[in-house]
C-alpha cells in the first residue's frame, strides 16, 4: 500500500477510537405490550444526516446490549481489500439500500433509528441527484400511522418491541410506481405500494386485508426486463413469481446452488451447521446484469459481513459460481448510477470494515466470468488524501 495512504488511513483509525459505552434501557417497568411503541427509549428516527467532514470513520455498532461506538479497525482497507472509501452522507443508517429512480433521482433508505434492536418509527427516506449530496424525505411509512398488523408488538430477547428491519425501496417499471417491502423484527414481512407513483408515497399495504406478505426477515423484490416481479428473503433459499398487483405470490421455488464452497472460513457459524450448501444466512440479493441473473445472501467471508452471490441463466436457476462481491458489503443492495455503472450499497457490519452503521457504496465491475469485483472508484468517494486510482 502507499506509504502516504498509509499514515492517512492511521491518522483516521486513531482519531475514531473512541472509547465504547452502551445506552442502556431505562430501569422503568415494562409497559403494556399495546403501548411499547408510545414509550420509546432514545430516538426511532436518524433525521437529514449531514455531509461528511474528513474521512467520516468511526461510526455505531448497535445490538441487543445497546449502542457503542468503538471504532472498527479497517484493516479490510489496510490490507487492500478495500479502496479507501469514505461514506456518503454522515448518519446513522444500517442495511443501505440505494436506487436510481424513475425521475432520474436516486434514493436510499435502510434500517434508521438509534438502535433498530429497541425500536424504530418507520421507513424514512432520502433522495440525491449525484449520489454526494442528500435532502431529507422524512418518514414516508409510519408503523404507528400507517401500520396494519405491524403495531403489534412481538418478543425480541425478552422484550416487546416494534421496530422495522431492513426496508427496500424499488422503482417498478412495468407499473410506474414505487414498492417498499420490509421486516418486522424478529419475523414478518410486508409489501407496500406508492398509490401516487412518487417515492414519497403515500403507500398502502396491497396484501388483502392489510395481511402480512409472508415470515421471516430481509425481503427483496426484483423486475425483470418483461415486467415480472420476482421475491427472495433472508437466507435466499427460495424465489416467488409475485402476483401483476403484488398482492401475493403466484409461484415460489426452492433454488439450487451447484458446487457450494464447503470452506468453514467462508461462512457464518449457522451456515456451517446447515452444511454449507447454500447462498447465505440474511440479507438476500436478487439482480439482473449483463443478461445474467445474480442472486445471493450475506455470508461471514472470512470474517467479513459480504454479500456473496452465485450466477445463472435463468432467474430459478440453478446458480453456480459462488463468491464473495464487495468484502464488508452485505446486506445492502446492488446498483447501476446513471451511466450505467454498476456500485454495491455499503453500510459497514464487522470490524473490517472502515466504519459501522453509516450509508455508502463501492463502485463495482464484472471479469470475464461475471463474478462481481471492486472496481476503480471515483474520486469523491475516497477519503482526504488517498492517491488517485
């Protein structure tokens, strides 16, 4: 690595240590589980944000415990498995997701709030024109104002919270509208649709009823070049047809990876116990590019949270040619910008990573076998000082 790069990046890692400490719940009694989401303790939003001054390193690790903000250590950068990048936008915004929008416009959104493992008020949303500078949407799906099912409060270690997991947003072409689909922790998942065509909504939940979509965590939706929306979530084992007014789904198949990595270092803990036969163990992906279909999950590369994916010739299957994309990158989302470059969303989960918990993005290319890769970045996503690439 560059010697300048190097004092650089140690200057920064230095300047983040700050030393840990937790937000610890209130000793109060629990209240009654209808008025959990009433008596919050901290903040269920993240608010604008603000733009990063200097490196922006450092950042929260939030969990069952609490909230620290002990710095990672980046040794991802350090040993060049990352280029020096820096996040887009100061805020606190776990599980990024970023997309270019119908009007041209991009938009991101993700799980906000001061700890997503005590609660969260909703899906919030900000919107860019060049992916550097950010205005605030605002909250643009309530549990509290617009929730159906999702008010109820559900047990997470111990506790009745309410909280949102892992929001998406997706422009749908075919019907010119926007879709979020979410997760409501520990399980449950819904689809939402914008009755206006615009990302602001206002959204409804499509589902008879107001229903649930299905269980489970991490969904995300998928428009194919014809039209058909296609549905995958948490660990990526299977894929769903949605119905044309994504009201439910109209075929779901079981899909099969060929040649897994039995690698134990390549894989979270729960995936080895499984045998190691799959794409993952959260954060399911599903996309399109250069005619060719990649559908993955996160999986702890190595100790890294990547999201690693497997490629095919038809959107069922079967996958082959499993592999780590962008190390440190999982749970987000892949994109192409304006130009038709293609970037992977970044939010930062392991200490490898350069930060935690705050929204970026990794500009990314494909080799000759289509596996995902780093890519040269543009010079606005590095951080002060780092030598052109």
């Amino acid at each position: 690595m560059n010697s300048a790069l190097s004092l650089t990046i140690a200057a920064i890692l230095m300047a983040v240590a700050i030393p840990a400490h937790a937000q610890s719940p209130s000793p109060a009694a629990t209240p009654p589980l209808a008025e959990v989401h009433l008596n919050p303790n901290g903040s269920g939003i993240s608010g604008p944000g603000k733009p990063v001054v200097g490196a922006g390193w450092g950042g929260w690790t939030s969990g069952a415990s609490g909230v620290s903000t002990r710095a990672p250590s980046g040794s991802a950068v350090k040993a060049g498995l990352l280029p020096p990048i820096k996040p887009l936008w100061d805020l606190h915004l776990r599980d990024t997701i970023i997309i270019l929008g119908g009007d041209g416009n991009y938009y991101m959104t993700g799980s906000s709030g001061d700890n997503i493992w005590d609660f969260n008020d909703g899906v919030e949303l900000w919107r860019s024109a060049d992916l550097q500078n950010w205005d605030y949407l605002g909250l643009v799906w309530s549990i509290r104002r617009d929730g159906t099912w999702e008010k109820q409060p559900r047990d997470l270690h111990g506790k009745p919270t309410v909280t949102v997991w892992a929001p998406e947003i997706h422009y749908l072409k075919k019907l010119n509208t926007y879709a979020i689909v979410l997760s409501m922790a520990p399980t449950g998942i819904t689809i939402l649709k914008s009755t206006t065509g615009k990302p602001e909504g206002p959204y409804v939940n499509p589902v008879p009823g107001g229903a649930q979509l299905c269980r489970g965590i991490d969904p995300t939706v998928f428009e194919d070049d014809d039209g058909k929306v296609y549905f995958t979530n948490a660990a990526g084992s299977t894929i769903s047809l949605m119905k044309d007014d994504l009201s439910g789904f109209a075929k779901t198949q079981v899909v099969k990876l060929n040649n897994p990595d039995h690698d134990p270092t390549h894989h979270a803990a729960k995936v080895v116990a499984r045998g190691m036969n799959g794409f993952g163990h959260e954060g399911a992906v599903l996309f399109k590019a250069n005619g060719k279909y990649y559908h993955g999950a996160v999986d702890n590369y190595q100790g890294r949270y990547s999201e690693c994916v497997a490629i095919a010739d038809n959107v069922w299957g079967p996958y082959d040619h499993w592999h780590e994309t962008v190390p440190c990158g999982g749970g987000t989302n892949f994109f192409q910008d304006k130009s038709g470059n293609w970037w992977c969303a970044f939010f930062g989960n392991d200490d490898q990573s350069p930060w935690r918990e705050k929204p970026g993005a990794v500009r990314v290319e494909f080799d000759p076998t289509g596996k995902i890769k780093v890519a040269t970045q543009p010079p606005w996503n590095l951080i002060p000082g780092a030598p052109a690439q």
